[in-house]
C-alpha cells in the first residue's frame, strides 16, 4: 500500500487484553488502512502476538500517560516494548519527541518506520513551529504534531508546517473545532488521519469517516463546505449534504466548523478555500455584514447560506422557503389563521414567510412585549401568551423549547389544541412533546425534519446549481437522527 500521497485512514484499536486488542485490529482491517495498535491499553502487553497475523500495516503504540496514554509500567519498560515492535518488523512504531532521547535502540533505526509525535492537550504550544523543525530533525519518516483547538483559528498554524525532505508528517487539532483537521486531512498535507471511539478528542468512528464524510472518495483537494455553528455536534446537515454530493457524484465534502465567532470563522474559511456554508445558530445575523446580502436576507435580518463567488461572499436564506414546502405541499394557507410561538430570529423568519403566503399571522411569546415589537416590525397581529381558544387554524413553533437534550419542555405548558394542524421547527428529536401532545388531542403534525430538509435542498442547488435526488437529504438525516436516538438510549 503506497501512503505517500493520499491520505490514508488510520483505525485506532484499544482494548482491555491482548486477546481483545487482537479481535478488534482484525474487525476493523477491512475498512482501514493501517491500524494503530494502543498497546497503552493492555494489561498484559504482547508485541509478538500484536503483529502476529495481521492484514493491513499497523503503528505500534504505547503511549505515555503526560501524553494522553494509558501505560502504568515504567519508563524503561515502555520503551522496551516500542524498541521490540520496531525489531519484530511493525510497519510504524510510534515514540514521543519527550522521550526520544532516552530511547538509545533508535540510534539503530536511522528513522526508518518512526513516527516523532508531540500531544498538547492544553493548546497550542508556543514554541509550535520550533518544536515541529526540532522533530523534523530526528530524521524520523513521520512527524505527528497534535494540539488542541478551542477556535477554528488555533487549526491555521498547522497549515505552515511542511515535513524536510523524504518525511511525511500528520498534523492535527484536537476537539470540535479542529475536526477538519482529521476529516480533510490532504488540507493540511498529512499522511493519514485517525479515526476510533473518541480514543481522543474529536476522533470519529471509522465507518462514519468512511460512510458520511466520504473518506476515500476524493481527490486531494475536493471542494469544501462547511456547516458553521456552536455548538455542532448534534446537526445532522453533514449527513445530509455529503449524501446529495455522493449521488450527485461531485468532487466535494461538507464539514462541521465549530467556530468561536464570525470573524474566527471567516478568517478560517479563508484560509482553507471554503466554498460555501450554511450558517446557523449563533452566527446567522453577525455574518449579515459579512456579505452581499440578497433582499431576502436583509429583510429578515438573517443569512443561513454563503457561498463563495468571485473572490466574496454571498448570502441567502434558504429557511425561508424552507417552512414553506412542507406546508404548501398540502394546502393553501392564504386565509389561514396562523399562530407563531416565538420573538427571536426563527420566529422573524417564520412570519415573514407566512406572512408573503397571505396567511393571517398572529405573534405570540412569553414575552409579550417583544412579540409585539416584531409584529409592528413586520405588520401582522400580536397575542399574550397562550393563544386565545378558537384562534387558530395552524400553530407553529419557532422557538428552541423541546430541543435535545431538554426534551422534556414544550413552548405552551398547559396547552389546548383546539386548531388543525401543528407545525414544530424543532427536529431534534423528531417527536417533541408539543407534537405527542398534539396528536393526542387529534390535530395533524408537522416536524422541523422538513423544513431542515427543505432548506437544504435550496442550499445545495444555490452551490452546485443542481437538486439533490427525491428523497436523498431525507433518508440520510433519518438515519443520522437514529444514530442520535440510539446513543441517547444508551446513556439514559
């Protein structure tokens, strides 16, 4: 297997036992690459059983526990171990820049199959760039360098790093904002990325680095999108998006960006040739100022979608027409008493689009005072919370009650349901109580899934020029949103 210029994907196996560690290397050979063997983990370390049989190239590990590891031996021991891997063959053998030092076998290796690896689990050191020419000097094959990201921007000094001659490096960020870092590893010019169970932070499973974000089916420099959002753990737009991409067959992958603000987005989109985002909470009115905004946007006060034209940023909003679809799908709403629950920008937008469809839109909140800043705002009624019996035909909810993980709260606590059909913008879970309670008392029900899809949809055709295929956005954030069910279950 040649290593040199793709990016290759690393699994990396943990386990109790070597008899476990085993098992695991050879579940995981047939979608990986190479696979890292944590011997750290073990309690009863066996380097000759480790290699013995194995399918795929393996880096032998046994990590330091001030640099994230695991091992409770001694040093010497520890050691003793990687120096044994490298004698026995391993294709890679792992040693720290702390320890290297210490480790006198390595002056019989000349650097051959030796990765100098640096953790900060703090940061990002310093003395980054010193530290990272001090490895490269080793004369080892490959360079790790890992820090720790609490911006997207703490990502950009590894894109200045550059292996000497004849070395290859693999540099990345831990923690939400440097997962780009280790899903579009050719970005920043490294060997392989690692994927497993969260061994640290930011790691995703293999089969998810492999199914969602496409790994494997790309060049080396596929076009990039982004969701930018904080936090984004839980959106379900990567699946979503990089399932339209693989039908529609384009050269593209769409990432998270967990950014810290507008500005440490922006300079990071820069930076990596970002070619368009959907923007969502908190940054959708900051970015306004940011781009040439259509009329839409500016007249709801908010942007959702940016793309890059021309060398500038572009915006729309896509949640307009979005809340749309799913209803006018099925019925006329000019006429329609429609009650918003909600003051924020969720809201603004929701009446706005219902308000453009002729229906007769009542804004109603908990603060009353502000549903009825915005409906002089925008020029439709307003209510005190609750809404009035018999006042509605449709209700919508434009607020974040419900949500996962506060699954248990509803936007109207002691709610009648006295109108037809009740609409949630919420589509985390996918059931929220407002709708359970809803059903219960025979109105039809809409969730937020659809609008999220609907949008979307829009989003991609503004980028690509091209619709995703019926059903494609759908079937992928389903299968997204029972992963997020099945996890749930498990922790409660």
């Amino acid at each position: 297997m040649d290593l040199t210029f793709t990016p290759a994907l690393c699994a990396v196996v943990t386990a109790p036992t070597m008899a476990e560690l085993r098992r695991e290397r050879d579940r995981v050979a047939p979608t990986a690459d190479l696979v890292e063997l944590r011997l750290d983990t073990v309690a009863d370390p066996d380097v000759a059983g480790a290699l013995a049989g194995r399918t795929k190239p393996v880096i032998v590990t046994c990590r330091a526990p001030g640099e994230g590891g695991y091992f409770t031996g001694g040093e010497a021991e520890r050691l003793a171990l990687l120096a044994e891997a490298w004698r026995a063959g391993a294709e890679f053998v792992d040693v720290e820049f702390a320890a290297w030092a210490a480790a006198a076998w390595i002056s019989e290796t000349g650097g051959r199959r030796l990765v100098v690896s640096s953790h900060d689990f703090g940061g990002v050191p310093a003395d980054l760039a010193a530290r990272y020419t001090a490895m490269c000097a080793t004369g080892a094959a490959v360079v790790k360098v890992a820090v720790t990201a609490r911006r997207l921007a703490d990502c950009l000094p590894l894109l200045a790093l550059s292996p000497g001659e004849g070395q290859r490096h693999v540099v990345l960020a831990m923690g939400a904002p440097g997962m780009t870092t280790r899903l579009v590893p050719q970005r920043f010019g490294s060997a392989w990325t690692y994927a497993g169970a969260e061994v640290a932070p930011g790691q995703v499973p293999v089969t998810q680095l492999r199914d969602e974000f496409r790994f494997g089916e790309l060049s080396a420099r596929p076009e990039l999108y982004a969701i930018v959002a904080n936090p984004v753990g839980h959106s379900v737009s990567p699946a979503m998006h990089n399932a339209a991409h693989r039908e529609a067959g384009t050269d593209a992958v769409y990432v998270p960006f967990e950014a810290a603000d507008a500005a440490d987005f922006l300079a990071f989109a820069e930076a990596v040739g970002l070619r368009g985002a959907s923007v969502t909470l908190p940054f959708k009115v900051d970015v306004l100022a940011h781009c040439d905004a259509d009329a839409l946007s500016r007249r709801v006060g908010a942007v959702n979608t940016l793309a890059r034209r021309q060398g500038r940023w572009v915006g729309t909003n896509t949640d307009v027409p979005g809340l749309l679809a799913p209803l006018q799908s099925s019925l006329d709403l000019a006429g329609r008493r429609v009650t918003v629950l909600g003051a924020g920008g969720a809201a603004r937008g929701a009446v706005i689009a219902l308000a453009d469809a002729e229906a007769h839109v009542t804004v109603v909140a908990r603060r009353h005072e502000a549903a009825a800043a915005l409906a002089v705002d925008l020029g439709v009624a307003s209510a005190p919370m609750p809404p009035l019996r018999g006042s509605w035909d449709i209700l919508v909810n434009a607020t974040s009650a419900g949500m996962r993980p506060r699954v248990d709260e509803t936007p109207w606590p002691e709610a009648w349901f006295d109108g037809s059909l009740v609409y949630d913008l919420v589509y985390n879970p996918r059931q929220t109580r407002l709708l359970r309670e809803a059903a219960a008392a025979g109105c039809a029900t809409l969730d937020g899934l659809a609008m999220l899809v609907a949008q979307a949809e829009r989003q991609f055709e503004y980028w690509t020029g091209r619709r995703p295929g019926p059903g494609v956005m759908r079937r992928a954030a389903d299968a997204r949103l029972d992963y997020f069910d099945r996890q749930h279950a498990m922790r409660s």
